[in-house]
C-alpha cells in the first residue's frame, strides 16, 4: 500500500512538472513572438506597514525592443513611458516630468520589460507552481540572480494563449504590486513614435540620474 502511494505521488509530481515546464514554455514563446500588445489593467499596491490598498487603473501598450506606454487614467492622470533609452514620468496636475536613463544592465531584468521581450522567463527565473492545486495556472518566479526591484514575482497565465492576465511583483519588504489585465490585443498597430513623449508648456523637466551614471 505505501508503495502504491509512493508510486502515486511520483507520477502526480512528475506531471505536475511537466505541466509547468509546457506553461513556461508557452509563456516565453509567447512574449518572444509578439510584438505589440494594448490592454487596460487594474494596478494595486499593499504594504506590509499600512493597511491602506492603492488602486489605479488606466490602459497600456507594449512594443518589443523595450518600448511600454502606461496611461493612468484613474483616481489621477499620469504617464510612465519606457523608449528603450530613457524612463519618464509625467503626472498632469503637478505639471512634472521626471526623465532617468535605463540600466542596461539591471533593466533587462525589470518585471515590466519582460512584457516587451526583454529578458528570458526560461533562462532567467526558477519556475514552480504558487498555487499546486489542479487547474491552477499560478507561477511564482525567482530571478536566478538577485535584483534591486523586486524577489520574486507571481504569473497568472493563460493555458490557451501564454499570455499574462495577472502579474504580481513582490519586492524585499513583501510589499506587493498588482497588475490584472483585461481586453488584451494582440499586435495592434502601435508605432515607435508612440512612445515619444513631449510634455506640455510650462512642464517641470527633472533628471534624475542613475547609480551607475
């Protein structure tokens, strides 16, 4: 009897696997193929320290190379853009642009610009299943070399199309920021002049230098 169990738990854990590594598979396969990608997403953020919850929500566009447009839209209109050189972050009401050069080398690793083909979700993390229960899709994700942003992310993917519909960033303080995206396009016409952004008359223009600057 217990070898039977032995045998059972075997051939469960050995599917569970290679239902993972099929996942992952898709899931890199997926954003290494694509090239444009626009949804709206829900972003929330909760801290250990507070009981507060912050929610925003707004749409986004992705363009492989680096490329990403956020437009928040609720509870306040702000822009955080990515053209593969810079980063930018425009809030409306207080008239403020905040412009910061990219890491080459820590960016690659960034959550967000994993969405735009950067990085490796295969080569880069350590998979395993957030949640084992059956007909879960949950995969949480290790970086196989530590980063400053973030220690681990969870990956809610779609079986059928590989795609991301939920990611969650948890940083060193189990601080946690959600992302769930709905109305997702695939490859919409988005040009790289999109993600040019000329801030309005009268803007604030702030630099703000990087570590390794």
């Amino acid at each position: 009897m217990i070898l039977i169990l032995l045998l059972i738990m075997f051939f469960s854990t050995a599917h569970a696997d290679s239902v993972l590594n099929q996942l992952m598979e898709k899931l890199q396969k997926k954003y290494e193929n694509l090239g444009t990608l626009k949804a709206t997403f829900t972003q929330s953020y909760s801290s250990r320290r507070f009981s507060d919850r912050i929610q925003e929500n707004g749409v986004v566009y992705l363009r492989k190379g680096g490329y990403m447009k956020w437009e928040y839209q609720k509870p306040e209109e702000k822009i955080f853009l990515s053209d593969g050189r810079y980063y930018l972050y425009y809030v409306a009401e207080d008239k403020q642009l905040i412009k910061a050069a990219m890491d080459p080398h820590s960016d690659q690793r960034s959550p967000a610009l994993f969405l735009t083909g950067r990085g490796n979700f295969l080569k880069d993390f350590r998979a395993e299943w957030a949640d084992p229960r059956p007909g879960s899709h949950l995969v949480k994700l290790t970086p196989l070399n530590p980063q400053p942003d973030f220690r681990y992310m969870i990956v809610d993917v779609d079986p059928v199309s590989g795609l991301i519909l939920r990611l969650v960033v948890v940083d060193g303080y189990e601080n946690r920021t959600e992302y769930a995206f709905q109305q997702i396009q695939e490859n919409p016409p988005i040009p790289p002049n999109f993600f040019a952004f000329q801030p309005p008359p009268g803007t604030d223009v702030v630099y703000q230098e990087t570590e390794t600057q």
